[in-house]
C-alpha cells in the first residue's frame, strides 16, 4: 500500500515540530544523493526529512517508525565515499544538522558535542583550550564527528601514530533503532575495562544505532613540523613506508603521497612548478617543540637512507600549504571534471608493493569501461592506497557507472583479501558487504547479521547497507 506522505509529514511535525519535516521533491533529492557518480533514482527518494533536536526527538521518530514499519535512515553531512549515506530504500531521513552544541571541560579533562557539529568548527573551539582535535578528514569544513566516529575513521591521520577516533571516545549518548536511549561509558578518563557498550557502538556505522552525543578525551595541542619528499618513482615511496615499519622508525602523524599524474595536477592547481614525479609528505608532531625538531631531522634523514630526489623540512608557512593543498586540489581535480571510481587498498606493511601494482593493473585493465586513467594518491603510511578510475566523460549511464564501480570494488577488495587488509577509513558495510564475507569467516558475519537482527528487529535503521549484495 502506498504510504501517505501528507500523514506522514502531519505526524512527524506533531514529533519534533512541523518546521523540521520537509517533504518536498528538491529537498528529498538532495538527501537521496551523494558522492557516489550515479544519478539519484526514484525508488530511493525519501518519504520525508526530518531535523531532531536532540536524542529525544530521534527516539519519538524511531519508536513512530516502528510502528508503521517504515525505514529510517541517518544523514550526516553525506561525504561517505563508500555510499553509506545515500538511502538503498525510501525511508524517512534523520538529518542531525541541529545537534551542534559544544562544550569544553578542561577541569575534567574531556569534552561534550553533539553529533551535528562540524569537524573544523570542533577543532578552532578545541584550539581555545590548548587541544587538538586528532581526528583528520579532508572533507572537515563540512564533515561531522557523528558521522566520523560512526565509521570510526582516523581519515588523513597514520593509525600507528594517532590511533582511531573510538580511542578517545569517553562515552556515547545513542538512541537503539527500537528507540531506547543509551548513556554509555564514564566521565572519567580512565575509560572501562572489560565488556563496554561504548566499544560495540563506535564503528557500528548507523546500524545499529544513531548516536546522538559523544563524550571525548582532550588531547594537548601538540608541535608540528612538516617534510616533503620528491622521487621519480612511486616504487621509492613504497619501499620508504615498508623501511620505516620494518625498521620501527616512529611514524609521522600524516605520510600522504601523490603519484606522478596527481602531483602534477595538484601542484599546478597551487600555482607550483610540475615536481616531475610523485611526491610524499609528512607532518610529525610531539609535545615539545625541540623534541618535534629532532623528530623532523631524523625522519630526513631516515628518508634519505632510501632514494628521495630531494627530502626536506619545509619551513616556510606559505610554501607548506601549497604543498599541502596540492593534495586536496589532486582530489578535487578527479572528482570534478569526470567521472571517478574510487578504492581504498590497505595490505599487509610487507605487501604494500604488490599491493599498489595489482591495483594499478587492476583499474587499468577494467572490462567494463576500456581507456580509463589511473590516479592513486592516499594515506600511504597508514598504510591506505586509492587507487582510483577516472573517465573524462561526467555523463555516462548509470548502469555504466555502476559497473566501473562493482568492477573497480571487487578487483580491489580482492587485493585485500590477498593481503590481508580491510578499509580503515571508508567503512566496511554499505558496498562492501561481499567483501566482508571474503575477508572473515561465515561465523564473523553471520554475528554481525545476529547484532543487527537483536537491535533492529524489524531493520527499520540504514536498511539495505548491510543486506546489499547477500
């Protein structure tokens, strides 16, 4: 039976106020889109978008939900890569926009935000106290840390460095899909032992439930120095990421590259010369401004032990942004001006070589679309490669599009499975369902089936990312 939207509106407005339910047709195209280069389809149109308040107004819409058996699906601010934010069924979309208060305790030792608030403003309020945010996307002016602990991304950070977002995670304020509320964790920084709610919940990437308010450790705002290397060879870059984690030489906090093709792109972009080849930098930090020096100076001269044209610290504030933006400007330049089919490889530290070429020739050997160019760049230290598909030509059919990508997941989650990796910044469920059955045993999976069945029993919550492809 075709669901009555006019209800549907009326209802939920007597829920959480009628000025935060939309159900026109440009608002709900807008939430059933995102990243991913196919165009919206009509049978994953949203009944309705609502804005909640708080965890309140999200339990109200969930328990409602649940009674009329209509899906919900949470909205961030869309910048998955992995199509986790676009609906896989029409639903009614929680957009948590209006959950952005912060508040900083210095005296505690943590601080509180909701789920809405944006990772860049998160990080300048921090910066008041002496505190860093060590939490590093590069979508931060518009990404928000419900969503990134959702997914439990440390984005651009090294993990061997920072760890991941859940490690500073205190406490969650969560609504269950059935609409329960949960306060999970401590106000003290000596977080739990032993079974913890907390741990299950971060990471749980909306299925199985919405988090609505996080509680996180402070971490003191730390020196930084930076280093840019240049070779003429991705190999070189390679072998340097392989000798530091073999060596144990400490790892930076950042260690980006960019292939050749992309530091040419990126560096022109920032009005920089071509640097006529790839090119790797780093951030280093430590709570001491001499000691992040010496750090700096050894990790040269570490790099320098391998087969760099040039390696350095990069002094000048002006220079480093344009180096540092080249990054931001290579990835602007594939997403833009076609069409991109990206990947996210992290292998085993001893395989990242085989790693890179196999998804190379993976991509360039694509059956479903001939002539494609080959862009990688990434967090190499982490170590995560993308390897991504780029056609010049924005307007190919959907379907054309959706099997570059079904081609360009599968060939590179099986060099995962090869080597030993999974997705470390992109998620693992949305696209990735088949993987996860390649990567774990049926035991592993069908737990995961188990979870979500237990606190979703009618799968009213993100329905479909974790039932595509099964």
């Amino acid at each position: 039976m075709e669901l009555d939207v006019n209800k549907l509106s009326a209802d939920l407005g007597r829920l959480i106020g009628k000025e935060y339910v939309f159900v026109d047709k440009p608002t709900n195209l807008l939430y059933a889109k995102d990243v991913m280069p196919w165009d919206v389809e009509e049978q994953y149109m949203p009944y309705a978008v609502a804005r909640p308040a708080g965890a309140g107004d999200v339990s109200a819409v969930l328990r409602y939900a649940n009674e009329q058996s209509i899906p919900v699906h949470i909205h961030g601010a869309g910048t998955s890569l992995i199509g986790l934010a676009r609906p896989k069924t029409r639903a009614i979309v929680l957009d948590m926009g209006r959950m952005t208060e912060i508040t900083v305790y210095p005296e505690r030792g943590y601080f509180e935000t909701g789920a809405g608030a944006h990772i860049h403003l998160l990080r300048k309020e921090l910066a008041k106290h002496g505190a860093m945010l060590p939490i590093f996307p590069g979508s931060e002016w518009i990404a928000t840390i419900g969503g990134i602990v959702a997914v439990n991304t440390s984005a651009h950070a090294v993990d061997a460095a920072l760890g991941k977002p859940g490690d500073y995670v205190l406490g969650l304020e969560a609504v269950l899909p059935t609409g329960e509320i949960l306060d999970t964790g401590t106000e003290s920084t000596r977080r739990p032992a032993g079974i913890e709610h907390t741990k299950l919940l971060v990471g749980s990437e909306g299925l199985l439930c919405v988090i609505t308010k996080l509680r996180m450790r402070l971490v003191p705002l730390p020196y930084f120095e930076n280093i840019v290397a240049y070779y003429d060879d991705v190999d070189d870059i390679l072998d340097a990421v392989m000798a530091m984690y073999r060596q144990n030489v400490p790892p930076p906090m950042f260690f980006e590259f960019l292939d050749g093709r992309s530091a040419g792109i990126g560096f022109k972009a920032v009005g920089l010369a071509d640097p006529g080849g790839p090119v790797g930098m780093m951030t280093l930090h430590c709570w001491s401004k001499a000691g992040c020096r010496d750090l700096a100076d050894n990790f040269v001269a570490f790099l320098k032990s391998g087969r760099p044209r040039e390696a350095r610290v990069v002094d000048d504030k002006q220079e480093w942004e344009k180096i540092w933006g080249s990054r931001a400007e290579a990835g602007n330049y594939v997403y833009r001006l076609g069409s991109t089919f990206g990947s996210e490889v992290s292998p085993r530290i001893d395989k990242l070589k085989e790693a890179y070429h196999e998804a190379k020739a993976a991509i360039l050997g694509l059956e479903s679309y001939k002539d494609v160019m080959f862009h990688a760049f990434g967090h190499i230290g982490a170590p995560s490669i993308h390897a991504y598909a780029f056609v010049e030509e924005k307007d190919l059919p959907n379907d054309v599009k959706k099997a570059i990508m079904a081609e360009v997941r599968q060939k590179t989650e099986d060099i995962n499975v090869k080597y030993g990796g999974c997705g470390g910044e992109w998620g693992v469920t949305g696209q990735r369902v088949p993987f996860l059955r390649k990567r774990y045993n049926g035991a592993y999976f069908n737990l995961l089936l188990q979870l979500k069945r237990t606190l979703d029993p009618k799968n009213i919550l993100n329905r479909g990312n974790i039932e595509v492809a099964t």
